[in-house]
C-alpha cells in the first residue's frame, strides 16, 4: 500500500472542556487572573494554565509602577485565598493564548466575582480593556 503523504489528512477533533466542573489543586498563582491548576482527565493528571473568565486585574508586566505595584497586590491576594488548595473549576472554552477559561469555586465563593465584588478586578469580556492606569491614578 503506497501512502499519499502529501494529501494526508491528521486533523482531529477540537478538545473542549466547556461546560464541565472538575477538583482541581491550585499550584500556582502568575498574577491577579492567571493560574495553573493540576486535575485529572481520563485518570492521568495534567497541569493546565487558565484565566479566570470574565475579569481583569492589573498586569504585572507593564511600564507602569502604580499598575504594577497593584497587581502584585492583587496576585499575592488571590495567592493566599487559592494557592495549594483544593477548589472547582467551571470550564469554558480556551482563549485566543490557549489558556483554559475558568471560573474558580472555592469555600461557598465564586473567585471571579469576589475579586470584581472587592475592586481587585474588572469586568472583563475579551474585548478592549479598560485602563488599570487612569483608574487607580484617580
């Protein structure tokens, strides 16, 4: 049988998580509203980078040291609430960077409405951000 390498088709399926809920353990906290968890998908555990759905914290990254200064804030916030605990993870689908987009539940609170709820975060819907800058400067 001669294979026709070039006209090889080897695309499969989009992989989707939207719409499921999984335990997962936080393992690490990279700023106000990115973070990697591990949970398991058909028994093998793997680490997945996520974004909390719907919000928008200050960068940590920027030129700017009064955004700066508050995502570090934010971060180490969000670090002592979530960081190596256990919480639930409502999927939605991947983001233009291939991050996972969660909500996050943890002890009777939605994460991602807490941190809007307690201005640490915008609302957030993929669109064009607000400026963390002109904001905190008022």
């Amino acid at each position: 049988m001669e294979i026709d390498w070039a006209n090889l088709d080897n695309t499969v399926e989009l992989f989707s998580l939207e719409g499921q809920e999984h335990l997962a353990k936080v393992v690490d906290v990279y700023d106000g509203d990115t973070i990697k968890c591990v949970f398991p998908i058909h028994n093998k555990l793997y680490r997945w980078n996520c974004r909390l759905s719907g919000v928008d914290t200050p960068e940590i990254r920027t030129r700017c040291s009064i955004e700066k200064k508050h995502g570090y804030k934010v971060r180490d916030y969000l670090r002592d609430k979530i960081l190596n605990r256990m919480v639930y993870l409502q999927c939605n689908e991947f983001d233009k960077y291939g991050r996972l987009l969660v909500n996050i539940l943890y002890d009777d609170c939605i994460i991602n409405d807490w941190l809007i709820q307690n201005d640490y975060a915008f609302q957030y819907d993929g669109g064009t951000k607000q400026s963390w800058s002109e904001y905190l400067s008022l």
